[in-house]
C-alpha cells in the first residue's frame, strides 16, 4: 500500500524505468489517477478524476505555488463515456491503476451501484483494492477538489485518515471494491461504506491558502456509515450506531469507554482487544441470534473518586462499560431493523446453520430480520490500571 506522496513518487519513477511493457505506453503519457468520484446531475453522469503531479509531490522539485494535484470533469450518458469524454480537457491518458478512493455521490449511492461496479469490474486496468465511500450532504466532486495540510495527496488522506479511525476509534469500516461486491451479492448479507462529509465552504476547499492556516476553514471528515439493501442506499448510521455495527461484525482493533463511577463522574478504559462471534439458533420455532464478545481494556483516565485496589470497584466499572457495549449494539440492530437492511449478516448465518428454514423466508428475510430475537452475552475485563490504583483527584483530597 501506498501511503505517503515518496512512495507514490518512487513507484512514478520505477515505472518510468519499465520501457518493455507491452503496452509500451511512457510515463510521460499517463496520467496517474488517485481518487475518483462519481455524480448525477439530473439524468447526466458527472465523473471527477484527482490525478497527481508528480513534480509537485517531490519536495526537491516542487515549485511551492502550484498544486500537487490536477481535477479533471467530464459528464456522459454512461461512466465509461464520461471517463473517456476527459481526454479532450486532459494531454494524458487516464492510468487508475494506483486508483486509492473511489467516492460516490449520495444520488449516485441512491439510484444504486449496479453501473459504476460493472465498470470497475469489467477494467482490468481498475486494482480491486481501492476503498469506496459516500459522500453525505455534498458531491463527490466538491471532496476530492479540497486540498490537505497532512497529505499533499487528497486522495491519500482519506485512506489513510479511514485506516487510522477505523483502528484506534472505531466510528467507520475500511470497505475495498473487492469487501463491497461480496457484500452485495452473499446471501443473507447487506452492505455498509462509510460516510464522508465536506466541512466548511467547497469553493474554499480548492484554494491553497486554506491548507496555509493553522486551522483549515474547509476540511474532511469521516460521520459514521451508510446503509445500503443490494446495491442502493437507504440511510445513514450515527458514530454511536456505526460502532455498534463494527461491535457486532468484529470489526473493533481500539477504542475507548466511558464509564460512570458509583459516586459520580467517569471512568476511561481503553480497548487493547476484543473478540465477536455471532450464532444462529432457533427458540420456539423462531429465530434466534446470539452476540458473544469478550474485550480486554485497560484504565486510561480517571475523572472520578474511586479505589481501584478494591475489585467490587473493578467489577462496576467492567460492568458499566459492558452496558454501554450493548446499548450501541442495541441501537445499530434498532437502525438496521429500521431501515430494513441486514448489514450484520444475520441472515447469512441462519441460511449456513438452517437452510432448510432459509429457503422458506429468504424471499421475505426483511420482516423476519425485523422481528428477529436477540440474546447478548458480553463480558469486560480490566487488565492493567495504570501506575496509581487511585485517579490525581484522590491524591488532590489526600
């Protein structure tokens, strides 16, 4: 994986060298896309493409004014035509083979994925290994023209920012082309990308001052995951119910919890590691569906008076923080039922178990998913408390 322009640049260079590819296309006639976005403007497709300069990404060689990134438009009938109609705006050939996001229009995610997945499928020169994402509440265009402070590459900074939150704050999922098309087409089985949103003013978001400024006016940023059923988009999961979603799927590396102690204030645990295994069952002739998980945190911050010498201290705090786990469970299965969408796979796990009983409701699993019973089985361990058994706030009344 590519995550930092030198990286980007060194493989420019590499490839440069490559004169005896068969299809014997130079460097100098590519251009080097990174990001693409896809549009609808009324019944016309918008297709964006972020394209990188690499004169401007080499510190040595770049000339501080300009851009280290080109955005070309076109709009077409088809994708494949609005992506062909760029080459009479661009000197190069379009090369996606190092293509890092693909960012889809919210109209575009609502009138489905169908189209734009046939074509990223069908183009052996489109890597499979690309991340997706929806962009709420303004166009996929308007994201990939705001420049960044960390990343001289846009399109870098997405995925990187999406790795890093998915890792240590568990808000979003990491989706590639490849995760989403399995998705799409398991049975028993529907699909989330995350959401991108556009902060502060678009036209802003273009121009390099906002990038000079300590505190950019005009920014990313990642709010939770959108919900689709096959391939069109229903609604929206909030920070609170994307973390719910990403408990459930197992999908949780790190991440903190707050929890209440018995005379006020809170506690802060840090989440080092945990585990989620989801079983299908029966009960009473219906079904069932039971969420097992086992997490492991350590003390982080204390903001409470509280011995942590005493293990019925302890036992509350893991206790607390075990409701607060459900409680996001619980509402990310309330917001799927909700919106008729089961992005958990529950259904998939009832058609391997009981196939018998899937075949006589797959064609109706919405209703059944919507009255589907579930039974939680959660358990928190503190391992380490830090170097004090008791929070500054002790030591302070001491």
């Amino acid at each position: 994986m590519l995550k930092r322009p030198a990286g980007l640049l060194a493989l420019i260079l590499a490839l440069s060298l490559l004169t005896g590819c068969w299809s014997k296309r130079e460097m100098n006639e590519l251009a080097i896309v990174v990001g693409i976005g896809v549009d609808k403007i009324g019944s016309q497709i918008k297709v964006t493409f972020q394209v990188v300069d690499p004169g401007e990404v080499a510190p040595k060689k770049s000339s501080g004014g300009r851009s280290p990134i080109t955005v070309y438009e076109s709009m077409g009938d088809t994708y494949l035509e609005a992506m062909r109609r760029i080459t009479t705006k661009s000197p190069r050939q379009m090369y996606p083979s190092h293509l890092r996001v693909l960012v889809i229009g919210e109209s575009v995610a609502k009138e489905g994925l169908s189209d734009i997945l046939d074509i990223f499928t069908r183009d052996w020169e489109h890597r499979s290994d690309f991340i997706a994402l929806v962009s709420k509440g303004s166009s996929a265009s308007e994201v990939l023209k705001v420049l960044t402070p960390l990343d001289k590459i846009p399109a870098n900074e997405l995925y990187s920012s999406l790795e890093t939150a998915e890792k240590k704050w568990a808000p979003v999922s990491v989706v590639t082309l490849d995760m989403l098309i399995n998705n799409m087409t398991a049975k028993g089985k529907e699909s989330v990308l995350s959401a991108v949103i556009l902060k502060g003013p678009s036209d802003k978001g273009e121009e390099r001052s906002n990038i000079d400024q300590i505190k950019p006016e005009t920014y990313m940023q990642y709010a939770g995951l959108s919900v689709f059923k096959k391939d069109k988009l229903l609604g929206w999961m909030n920070e609170s119910e994307s973390k719910g979603y990403n408990y459930i799927t197992d999908n949780i590396h790190s991440t903190v919890h707050q929890a209440a102690c018995p005379d006020g204030g809170i506690a802060v645990l840090d989440l080092i590691r945990s585990k989620t295994t989801v079983k299908a069952g029966m009960k009473n002739g219906k079904p069932l569906v039971t969420i097992s998980l086992r997490s492991e945190e350590n003390i982080g911050e204390m903001r409470c008076v509280m011995d942590l010498g005493k293990r019925e201290n302890i036992q509350f705090l893991e206790k607390s923080v075990a409701g607060d786990i459900r409680s996001r469970m619980q509402e990310s299965i309330e917001k799927a039922q909700e919106l008729g969408s089961d992005v958990f796979g529950f259904g998939k796990k009832m058609y391997q178990k009981y196939p018998a009983y899937w075949k006589k409701v797959k064609g109706d699993w919405t209703s059944a998913f919507r009255e589907l019973e579930i039974e939680y089985d959660i358990q928190v361990n503190i391992r380490q408390l830090g170097r004090s058994n008791n929070s500054f706030i002790n030591r302070l009344e001491d």
